[in-house]
C-alpha cells in the first residue's frame, strides 16, 4: 500500500473497554469508588445504567483499576454474566465465580482447608438442592427430564447406577429419596432457609480467613443476557447483599433488565402492577443508580477527534495526552458546547502532525454533527462507524480504485447509507447508478434547496433578498426534516460529483449497481416528467404508450419506488396525479396502482387520497378493491389522530361519500353487465 494510500485512512478503533477516559467517565468511576470506600461495613449495590454500546464496561474497567489497596484488604472481582451463559445454571456460576476466586486471590486452598471444605459443600448443597427441586415439581406431573436425572445421580455418584437405568417413575422417585439420604448423611437439614443462612455464615468466615475488608465484585453485560440468566445472576447477587463489606456494580441497560422481569414474571396482573413491577425490582436490588449521559455534537466531535488521532499516533503518545488534555478541559463543561479544533491538534502534536491526521481531523469535524444524530451520541455506535469507513478506505485502495474515492465524500454518503431513510438513499442509488454522470438529480435538487435555504437566511439578517431554489415532489418533504436537512448541509455537497465509483465501495451490504432499476436517460426523463405532475405527464401521453411492457414496468417500478420514499403524504405530491395519469394512459397497470395504494401507511397520508383515483381504476373488481382500501384508511388509528389536528376539510381521512359513490357505480356496472348477458 502507497503511503499516500495510507495517508487517507483514519485508523482502526479497538472496541472494547478502555482504561483511557475520552468521556469524562471516571468521574463516575470515582463517584462509585467513594460511595463504596465510605461505605464502612455495610453492603452496597450499585447500578452503572446506559443503553448498549455506552460505556459502561469502560466505567467497570476504570473502577477495577483505580480502586484503592487491592492486594491488601480490598479484593475486586469482575464477572461478565454473558461469558457464562449456557455453561452452567446461572445462579450457581455466580456464586462459585466468585467463591473461587476468592480462594485463588488469597491461596486460602492450603491457609483455610476448613472454611474452603465448608463453603464448596454448601455450594454442593445449593446445586444439588436446585436440582432436586425441580425434579420434585416435575415428579407431580409426569416423567422428570433426562437432564435433570443425570444431574443427581452423577451428584450422589454411583448408588443408582447410570441415567439409563433409573428413568422410570418409581426410580426418579428413589433418586429423590437417595438425594435426601445424602444430606441426612451428612448430618444437613434440606430446609432451604437454613441452608442460605449457612451459606452466608461460611462466606463470611472465609472473607475472615482471608483477611479481606472489603469485597467489590463488578457485574458486566448483564444486557447481553438472555431474561432467564439476568434474572438467575440478580437472584444470586441477592444471597450476598445483607453480608458485611460487600459491594456489587451491576453495568446493564436498566430497560433491559425491566424487560428481563417482565418475561420472568409473565402473569403480573394489568394495568400500573404490570409496569411498576419491573422498575420496583430494580430499586429493590440496586440502592445507588447512575445512568451514563449520551454525547452531543460537540462532544461527539472532540470523541471522534481523540479516537482517530489515538488511532494513528497511539493513546500512550506524549502528543496525545496533551490532545487529551485540552479534551477533558472541554467535557467538564459540555454546555458550552468547545470542541478540539484542527489547529490545538497540530500545537498538540508537533512534528508527528501530517496530512493524514490533518484530513482525518477535517472529516470528524465534517460528520460529526450528522453522527452524534444518528447514532444519538453512543459511543460504540461512533466506533463502529469509523471502522466501517476506514475498511471500506482500505477495501477500496486494495481494488484498485485509488483517488477515485475521496475520505471526506465516501464519509457523507455512508452517513446516509445509515442514518437516512433507506428508500431515500436507493432513490439515489438508482439515479446515481442509471444515469450517465454518475449524479443523482434528487440529491442535486436537495442539495440546492436545503444551501439556498441558508443562504436566504443569511441574506435576511442582511436585509437583502436571496431567492431559494424551490424544491418539488419528495425533495420537498425531505427539506422539513431536521436530520436530512443537517445532512445535506454537510460538507462537502455531492451534487456535481460523480457518484458511480462510491456505489462499488458500498455494495459489500447491497449491491447497489446491480440492484437498482437501471433506467435509461430515456426512462429517467419519463419519471421525471411524472414527478412535476399531471399535466407534465399528459404532455408525454404518447411517448408512454410507445413504451415495451418491459419499459414501462421500470418506469412504474422507479415512480412508486419514489412515491414510497416520502417521509410525509399529509398533503398530495405531484407524483401523485402523475403516477394516476400514467395507468389512466396504459391501462393494464390498474392492479399494481392498487397495489401501490395498498402499501401506502395510513398515518402518513390524509383526506386528499380518498379521490382522484377515477382515471387510474374503471374495472368492477379494481373499484371493489379500491372500496376495501379506502375503508381500511377510514378505520385506522392513526388516521383517525391525523385528522384530529387542526387541517381543512378537504385534509381529513377517506370520506364515507366517496366510497357510497364507488359502491353505486360498482352496482351500476354490476347490472348492466347481468343485463347484457341475458339478452
């Protein structure tokens, strides 16, 4: 690879947990260290919450190594519940983690043989108890699980035999009795409080011989987990949360837990029970929460400045830490809204500052506003998108395309390849992919509009007058969107660049190139003509009829596509009445117009849909479908609250006149047709 190659990536962001803060997280993590340092001897557990990918493992790793005197009277632990699951009955995979651990930190195997001998028993007691429980329960209504069988009789050893042998009723039965013999045995009672307080005193005693003061174990990627084996590790937190100098971390989605309990506890009764339930057994178990805060756009800037710069020069540079500096000074004080420019990178980096880190600076700064929106300021989600960039850089570099692909470009077409509608980016795909520039009309005219808005703005505050280029069909409706107006307003503009060598980069999701409806120049006039309206579209009435099947199936295929992509169709596009006007010209396309109506979603349309379908449908069976259509419209929910707001008349949902009109004229049609038949 040329080192000019080289130079135009931005470098591979390692996704896991860091011991370097770019968030200003360790406030929390020191938050958390105190709240269990102050704690004296009383237990403690705490909630460290965040939707996925926000960093709460990242808090977790800060607070395992910043945690004061381990290795004298502090020991920390971390369990990561998703590594063990599907090994081993959660809850006993907990305790024993942490048992084990234990001994192993403080070699207590050969310094406290009788606290270890008496705490791996009650281990014993707890699997074999858990086991012999559910086997009693199933016992009642029918043959136990082979698993289950296997589980008691390997425990009690070879009294009964193999598996094989004892599954029968009558033998599941003795290896009950059997089990219980075990314990009388050995002088323990099978009451199940009993044994928890047993269990809890010989914890104790060996956290004595050990000689620990405090014990701290942080719980991770609960979130990951399935219901069951959240619910199974939070049930075993509970045996050591009333023991003295115990502290728990739980790192978890709280919404995710809640929805864990919910399908543990599936027969709440309805109503408030059913959704406080969830949230009162969270409160129960963690008596300290802390959520971590999402990033906003500036924040989100100087987060991906630290990664990219980190990337190509290294976290441990001396460069880097003064980067980081600056950085931290910034996000104690996010509401002024400071993020790393360019130039306190090159005053922080020196001679290790390049062309590569200059571009990959001035394309964080580019994207960045668009990125914290869409990924709504996570962390992972930004790391993730980097290195979806960077390989599709190198990708590109491999296949030969060389300076064809520009960093900042590819950069805002992938912003919308993920966070803009889909059917609005294969809208440009397609026009892109068809034409013969490699430029899509749409995205140029979006473009236009959304700049011209701003400099009409500008010219405003001037007190001069700057006409706006106006935008028609769905440009139009994309311009009242906030997100795809941020987006167009992103450096640099696509418009006048030729977009063709992009859609190869892209296409290790979707094959853009082969996948879009390729429309001739011919073809892409047509639609175009549709989309101004009908009378654009009745002005070509002759070259639609001149159309092959094929042909005109693309062009449909293309308009209805457009259609479709409309974030809004509270009022009537021009597409509209262009597409009514093209299946008024070529008849035979009736029942895909039905179609079209038919995936139409009623909460975005309004009372304009419930006419002007005339033209489009003449046939007794179209018109019976339209009927089932339009009623569908009149009765949805989200119409019905559409129409509620403050729109005039002719804005409201289908109206019941129409569809009588419909119901009359099909009846009509109906009769003459019967009395055709019987002359």
């Amino acid at each position: 690879m040329s080192e000019a190659a080289h130079e135009r990536h931005l470098g591979y962001i390692p996704d896991h947990e860091t011991k370097v803060d770019l968030l200003r997280n360790e406030a929390i993590a020191k938050t958390v260290i105190n709240l269990i340092t102050r704690s004296d001897d009383r237990p403690i557990t705490i909630g460290v919450h965040g939707y996925w990918g926000a960093g709460k493992s990242s808090v977790l790793e800060m607070i395992a190594a910043r945690f004061p005197d381990q290795g004298k009277d502090t020991l920390v632990i971390r369990y990561n519940g998703w590594q063990f699951q599907g090994f081993e009955d959660a809850k006993i995979a907990l305790i024993e983690g942490i048992v084990h651990d234990l001994i192993e930190n403080r070699s207590l195997a050969t310094k406290a043989t009788d606290q270890v001998r008496n705490i791996l028993k009650r281990i014993d007691w707890l699997k074999v108890a858990k086991r012999t429980g559910g086997l009693a329960f199933n016992l009642a209504t029918g043959l136990p699980s082979p698993d289950q069988l296997s589980d008691i009789v390997g425990f009690i050893g070879s009294k009964l035999g193999s598996p094989a042998e004892v599954l029968t009723k009558e033998n599941a039965e003795a290896v009950v009795e059997e089990a219980k013999g075990y314990w009388k045995e050995k002088g323990e009672s099978p009451s199940v409080p009993s044994e928890i307080r047993a269990f809890r005193a010989a914890f104790e005693d060996l956290m004595a011989a050990a000689g620990i003061k405090k014990l701290v174990v942080l719980v991770d990627d609960l979130d990951r987990c399935l219901p069951e084996t959240a619910i199974e590790t939070l049930e075993a937190i509970r045996l050591f949360v009333m023991l003295p100098n115990t502290a728990f971390v739980i790192g978890a989605d709280e919404n995710m837990i809640k929805y864990a309990v919910t399908k543990h506890f599936p027969n709440l009764p309805e109503g408030e029970v059913a959704a406080e339930y969830p949230r009162a057994y969270l409160e129960k178990l963690i008596q300290v929460p802390f959520r971590i805060p999402s990033m906003g756009h500036a924040e989100t800037r100087t987060y991906l400045a630290l990664l990219v710069v980190g990337s190509i020069v290294g976290e441990t540079s001396n460069g880097f830490n003064e980067l980081l500096k600056t950085a931290t000074d910034y996000m104690s004080k996010p509401w002024e809204q400071k993020s790393i420019s360019e130039a306190e990178v090159r005053d922080a980096l020196g001679d290790k500052y390049d062309d590569q880190i200059k571009s990959a600076v001035i394309t964080v700064h580019q994207i960045a506003p668009v990125l914290a929106t869409g990924t709504s300021g996570n962390p992972r989600h930004v790391k993730r998108f980097v290195n979806a960039l960077n390989l599709r850089l190198q990708v590109s570099e491999a296949r030969g395309f060389g300076d064809a692909i520009d960093q900042a470009v590819l950069a805002k077409i992938m912003l919308a390849e993920y966070f803009l509608p889909e059917t609005m980016f294969n809208l440009f795909a397609r026009e892109v992919a068809s034409s013969l520039d490699g430029r899509s009309p749409s995205l140029g005219e979006l473009e236009r509009a959304v700049i011209g808005a701003k400099e009409e703005d500008a010219a405003d505050e001037d007190d001069a007058t700057v006409p706006a280029p106006s935008a028609t069909g769905d440009v139009l409706q994309w311009t009242a969107d906030t997100k795809i107006r941020r987006w167009a307003e992103t450096l640099p503009a696509l418009a006048g660049i030729p977009l063709k060598p992009y859609l190869f980069v892209i296409n290790d999701v979707k094959n853009h190139t082969a996948s879009a409806a390729l429309l001739d120049p011919h073809l892409l006039e047509i639609v175009v003509k549709l989309n101004e309206g009908s009378f654009s579209a009745k002005s070509i009435s002759k070259e639609l009829k001149a159309l092959s099947p094929t042909e005109s199936g693309k062009v449909f295929d293309e308009a209805r596509l457009r259609l479709l992509s409309a974030p809004d169709l509270m009022t009537k596009p021009p597409l509209f009445e262009g597409i009514v006007t093209f299946v008024e010209t070529l008849q035979h396309f009736e029942g895909r117009y039905l179609d079209l109506l038919e995936e139409l979603q009623p909460s975005k349309i309004s009372g304009w849909i419930s006419s002007g379908h005339d033209g489009a449908v003449k046939s007794a069976a179209g018109q019976a479908r339209l009927v089932a259509v339009l009623e569908k419209w009149s009765k949805s929910p989200n119409a019905a609250s559409r129409s509620s707001q403050a729109r005039p008349t002719s804005s409201r949902r289908p109206n019941n006149g129409y569809i009588d009109s419909l119901r009359r004229r099909q009846r009509q049609q109906t009769t003459s047709s019967l009395r055709r038949r019987s002359m």
